[in-house]
C-alpha cells in the first residue's frame, strides 16, 4: 500500500484489488462482501452500487446518463437478475448549465425505458466553483434474480465454454477519441448499452458465470475468474473480436484491446452442452449479433489458476491482469 490514493487505484486492477483487500475489508468484513461479485445477491434479491465520473460527459455512442443507467443495469443482469429499482445521486457543480443536465436527465429516462428498471429514490447535491468538475452520479440498483441457477464463480467447471457477444474495446476507444488525446481522431463509437433485455432471454440456459468487463477490459475479468476458480483460462488470440478502428488506435498507442473498458459486452461461461444454442441465442439479439467463442475453461496446470492466450502462430502467452489506471475517468 502507498501512503496516499494515486489513480490507478481506480483502474480495475491490482492496485484497486490491493485496496479493497488491504484497506476495505478489514474495516468492512461482511461475508457477502467477500464474494467480490458484481452485486450483492441477498436471497432472492441482488443490490448492486457504482459511482460514475466519465470524463467527457458527452462521447460518441452515449453519455454520463446512459452511462450511468447501463452501467447499474449491467451490474444486475450478470448476476442473473431483473433490473427493477434504481437510486440516483447527483452531486453538480456551481455553474453546470441546465441544458447539459436536461441532456443527461433525457438519457437517463431513455436508458431507464430501455431496460425496464424504475427510478424510484435520489438525492442533489450542489458543490462550489471549480470543486465538481460538472458533474458526479451514483447509483444504486435492486434487482429480482429470474435465472433458475444464477451464475456465479462456484458453478463454473472445468470444459465451459467462454463466449463474448461482440467487438472489445469501443467504449475506452471512444473516450480516447472524444478527449482528442495523443491527437488522433477515431470513427468509433461506445458500445454503452443494458444488458438486461438481452441477457434475460438466457435465463433458461445453463449459463455459469457472467460479468461485463469493464475497468481492465476482458483481461481483468478472465483473471478475476482464474483467481477465484483456480482454474486455467485458454482463449484464443484469432478468436477475439476486435474492429479496426479500436485495433488501429491500439497499434498506434502500444494498447492491448484485451485491457481497454467495455461498457456493453459480457463475458460468459457456459456448459459444453448449452454453449451452442446459448450462442444462437445471443446472435438473434441486436447486442449479439457478433457474438464469439473465446476459449475454454482447463484444469489448474499450477497451484493457482492463469490465463493463457494461443497466439497467431501457435505458441501461448500469459494474460496478466492490469496492473493499474490504463485510462483514468473512462465510466
């Protein structure tokens, strides 16, 4: 631990994990906590709490209100719930312009309809000049878990199948593209959406595990996998679908598509016997229509699970997880 709270604290990665271990939970030791999952799954309930501080506000592809909407959604739907209530805090900068909030209020009801959840609670809070940079959400969600199994690390085995419903890499990209950093300017748009009316037409397939790779990108979440099972992880490099705009800004900035945020993909584990119908499935919706087969759970070939990538030309490295902040201020 360092002395003080450094950016890649927020990253996703080792450092956030080290906080969270280190600091948090020994203050903060609930066994539900404990089980690092999206949200919390109380009986029949999950709750789930996010904060969102994107900066820009407005991206190609969506903004801090649908962000913030989806994001909640997301953290419901992998955990096999229904989306159905919704808390919203707002702390607002001195001087934000009203027109700029009515445009995230606008997404925020939209994104609300589009995935079915109710807004029902919130809470303002107004911060002087130059204190706020615009403006801060959090949110908290409650869902109703619908899945028969709801997916979870202690169901996955060895032989599921890995899948991801699309392209990796856009939200971060659009980001990238929005700040104008580094100077370039990419055609991509983020894929921020809400899983829930997607997802929920899996329920009755027999799907083990699910999480939106977020912060860190897919490498975080396959390693979270690998750290909590034990178990190896084998993707395919070939298998990863990747467009060419994000491929190119990663070319051109030395990136790993496999680290960079996603704000409307899942990655999903499967039994053998559903992965086929599971992927049909998902190739019916407009959210999965690129929907891959990654890779494959293996048996631990060491003392702690690892992720491991087949390369182009048939040899295999390993999938670390982030170390830290990649891209600060991206959800």
């Amino acid at each position: 631990m360092t002395d003080t709270i450094m950016l890649a604290h927020g990253g996703g990665g080792e450092k956030t994990n080290r906080l969270v271990e280190e600091l948090f939970l020994s203050y903060l030791n609930d066994p539900v906590l404990r089980q690092f999952d999206d949200a919390a799954r109380l009986e029949s309930m999950v709750f789930t709490t996010d904060s969102f501080v994107v900066s820009p506000l407005f991206f190609p592809g969506g903004d801090i209100g649908r962000l913030c909407v989806s994001g909640t959604v997301n953290d419901l739907a992998v955990m096999g719930a229904r989306p159905r209530y919704m808390s919203l805090g707002f702390i607002i900068e001195e001087g934000f312009p009203i027109a700029e909030l009515r445009k995230i209020l606008q997404s925020i009801r939209e994104t609300a309809d589009e995935s079915g959840i109710r807004i029902v609670t919130g809470d303002t809070k107004v911060v002087e000049r130059g204190r706020g940079d615009g403006i801060y959400i959090s949110c908290s969600g409650v869902g109703e878990i619908v899945y028969k199994n709801p997916p979870g690390f202690s169901r996955i085995a060895v032989g599921d199948v890995i899948l991801i419903n699309g392209s990796i890499g856009l939200h971060a990209a659009a980001i990238v593209a929005a700040r104008g950093e580094f100077g370039l300017r990419a055609a991509v748009e983020s894929d921020v959406a809400p899983l829930w009316p997607f997802l929920e037409s899996l329920s009755g397939y027999d799907v083990t595990f699910m999480r939106d790779p977020t912060r860190g990108g897919v490498a975080q979440t396959l390693n979270e996998i690998a750290t909590a099972t034990g178990m190896d992880l084998e993707i395919g490099e070939t298998e990863i679908p990747v467009s060419d705009p994000v491929r190119g800004l990663c070319d051109l900035l030395g990136y790993d598509p496999l680290y960079l945020a996603n704000e409307g993909k899942v990655v999903l584990l499967a039994s053998p016997r559903d992965a086929g119908k599971i992927a049909e499935t998902m190739k019916n919706h407009p959210l999965g229509r690129d929907t891959r087969v990654i890779g494959l759970v293996r048996s631990p070939s060491g003392k702690r699970g690892r992720v491991l990538v087949r390369t182009l030309v048939g040899s295999q490295r390993l999938l670390m997880p982030p170390p830290g902040e990649l891209l600060p201020r991206i959800c």
